[in-house]
C-alpha cells in the first residue's frame, strides 16, 4: 500500500502542533515561576546563597511574610524607581570598575526608596559542600570606607569594637522598629548621623537620605545574613527595617549586579536559552516543512521506465491493488493478457481464423524479428498458470510486474 505524501505532512502537522502547545504552555509555567527553578551557585553575601553569610534566607522570609520580591540582573536603578524598596545588600565596589560605580550612583538617585546593606564578612566555598563556606573573615576598612564614600559620608567612621552585643545594650529612636539586634563582633557607624537603632559602641542602623532618595544605611549585614538571621529578634529586626525603608507596598527589588551577576538583555541568547528554545526549534521544524512542502518532489526520482509514462503506471499499480484486495487479481491478469494479444493480432493484421496457439507463435516471431526482448509465450504461459494449477496465491507485486511486462511488449512490437 502506498504511503501518501498528504499522509505524512498531516502527521507531522500534527506532531508540531502538539510540540508547539506543550512549548507555550512550557514557556508559560516559566515566564510565571521561572525564579522558582533558576539555580545560581554563589557562597558569597547575596540573595542566590544559602551559606552562611548568604541573603536566600533573608529574601525567603520577606517572600514568606506576604511580600513579593524580585531579583534584578540589570538596570536595577530602573527597577527600583517602580519598586517600593531598592535592596543593595553588601555591594562589591572598586575604583577601576567604572561601570559598577555609576550604576550604584544611579540606584542611590534614582530609585524610589533604597536599603544600603554594608559589606563586612568574606568567604571561601567548601571543597565539600559547594554551597557551604570553608573558612570566613572582615572586609579590609578600606573597602567599607569606599561604599561610605559613595554614599557622601566622608566624615563617618567604621568602627568594630569587637566581642558582642545583645540586644539590650541597643535602643530604638523610632516608634517603627521595635526589635533589637543580636551581634557577634559588631560593626557600628559613628560620627554625625541620624540614627535610628544604636549602641554606646556606635550606630547600627541609620537615616541618610539624599535631597531625592530616602535611603537607610545598616553597618551590620550579620541581621540579614543566615548565621545571624535567627539570632535573638533579628529575624523581627530585618523585617520592622524593611517595612520602614520602603515607600508604598509595591514589590521588593534586590539588586544583584554589585555582586557581579549582571545579566545584559540579549535576543540571540533568550531564543537560545530555556523556555524559548522550544519556540525556536518548533519555527525552524515549521520552516523545514514549509520547504518541503514547497518541493515538487521529495527523495530521489522514480526511474522512467520505457514506453511507459508515469500516469499509466500509477493506474496500473491503482487497479492492481483494487483487484488483488478483491481476490480476482489472477483472473483479471490472465484476461488482460489474452486481450492485449488479441489487440496486437488485429493491429499486425494476422488472419481471423488463426487459433489462439498460432497467434501466439505468430507474435512470437515477429517479436524476434522486430528484436522485442520479452517473450510472449512465456507471459502467457505464466498468465495460464495464475488459475490453472498453480495453487500458490500470487503476490500483488508479481500480478503487477506481468501486466508491465505485457503492456511493454506491446508497445515494442507495435512501433
């Protein structure tokens, strides 16, 4: 039976047609959950690590608490003009990265609302546990001094007083925080400052808004930081900072490219990248169907065999396969055989009362004569045998190939 080219193309209409659901819907789930699934391995101070110095835990609990938080990669200065809080949580700055410089001047004037999260702890991962850190220490003075200078706080100083503070040796100068820090080896601001929560030692949370920005300043990271986060009201603390930082109740935006992690927006990737891989594989399937479709042809050429045109051969091989699923396939060739030897008979003009044997040895001269290469005896005889004590049940191909060979012949001794 044969296979229809229609056939074919509307499988695999089909089968890009389900690929092309499950991609939307794929690339659907993702575009609404796809942070759920992003996995970025960091040890460092931020909001992709869960070690102990990592801000996951800190960005889990504001999720946790009925906030929506997102994550930025780039531009985050434009993030957080839309945002209630911009979060710049231990920002990595140095001198000669320029770029990184002027970014974090622009989330600190353009953004809504921002929370400045001093630097303070390094660390190294663990050969055992990638997501774990080995071994920990303080940022050198110099590189927190930088960030103050960023901030245009030049006369304050970092102080690390060293030991620890309970919360009891912290008071609040705001009605909206209410919780009290717990610190090991405390790092305070102190100089003039408008602070907010403080120790004898120093100033752990303060107010320096800019003419344009409200902005809070925390010294310690060690409040939102995973090893410290449960420790005595941290947790509380974290939280009343936040909510009085913010402006509005719109989302949380944690700022991501001072760490090093920016992403730059690029076309080639996105298509390249899952979930809109699959809408990329499914155009080029489509646009490889659309050619195919477009070809008068496909595969190799049938090979034209002589005196036989492609129109005949496919009635041929139609009406063979009509009477073989009949079951008269054998009876129709041995007809079709004797007629076709008749027909040449009358066209060479052989006489009308020549029997049946005759004719055929008749043709069969001529045939050698006019050097016509199948042998008519032959094909008749096999015709005979198809319903005269040949049992086997011919095949659709042999039934075919003799109506082939018959129709050739004719067209051979006849031209």
């Amino acid at each position: 039976m044969r296979i229809r080219t229609e056939d074919i193309r509307s499988r695999l209409l089909k089968a890009v047609t389900v690929l092309g659901v499950i991609s939307l819907f794929v690339s659907a789930v993702w575009m609404l959950l796809g942070d759920r699934f992003e996995h970025i391995r960091s040890v460092g101070p931020d909001t992709f690590s869960s070690s102990a110095i990592g801000h996951k835990a800190f960005k889990e609990l504001l999720e946790a608490n009925g906030n929506i938080v997102h994550v930025s990669r780039f531009d985050s200065a434009l993030k957080g003009r839309n945002a209630s809080l911009l979060v710049v949580s231990e920002p990595f700055l140095h001198r000669d990265e320029e770029a990184r410089l002027e970014a974090f001047d622009a989330m600190l004037a353009d953004s809504r609302a921002v929370l400045v999260i001093l630097p303070k702890r390094w660390g190294i991962q663990s050969a055992e546990n990638p997501e774990h850190i080995e071994t920990a220490g303080l940022h050198p003075h110099a590189d927190v001094r930088y960030v103050l200078d960023r901030l245009k706080l030049p006369e304050v100083i970092l102080e690390r007083p060293g030991g620890a503070l309970e919360a009891g040796e912290f008071s609040s100068h705001v009605a909206a925080i209410q919780a009290l820090p717990t610190l090991d080896a405390p790092q305070l601001l102190s100089g003039t400052l408008a602070s907010v929560v403080s120790a004898n030692q120093g100033t752990v949370v303060a107010d320096v808004s800019s003419s344009t920005t409200p902005i809070i300043l925390v010294s310690d990271p060690d409040i939102f930081a995973s090893h410290g986060l449960d420790n005595g009201q941290n947790a509380q603390l974290a939280l009343e900072i936040v909510e009085m930082a913010r402006v509005g109740d719109g989302p949380i935006v944690f700022d991501e490219t001072s760490h090093g992690f920016e992403l730059r927006p690029s076309v080639g990737r996105t298509l390249t990248e899952f979930p809109l891989a699959l809408v990329t594989i499914q155009f080029l399937i489509l646009m490889l169907l659309t050619l195919w479709a477009a070809l008068v042809r496909f595969g190799m050429p049938t090979p034209v065999r002589f005196g036989l045109a492609r129109g005949k051969e496919l009635s041929i091989e139609n009406t063979a396969e009509l009477l073989s699923f009949g079951g008269y396939a054998n009876y129709s060739t041995e007809r079709y055989v004797k007629q076709t030897v008749r027909l040449v008979a009358e066209r060479l003009h052989l006489p009308d009362d020549m029997s049946d044997q005759k004719i055929i040895e008749r043709l069969a001269e001529l045939g050698q004569g006019r050097d016509v290469d199948q042998d008519i005896k032959r094909m008749v005889a096999e015709a005979e045998n198809l319903t005269l004590g040949d049992s086997r049940k011919p095949r659709r191909r042999e039934l075919l190939n003799l109506a082939k060979r018959i129709h050739e012949w004719k067209q051979h001794i006849l031209r």
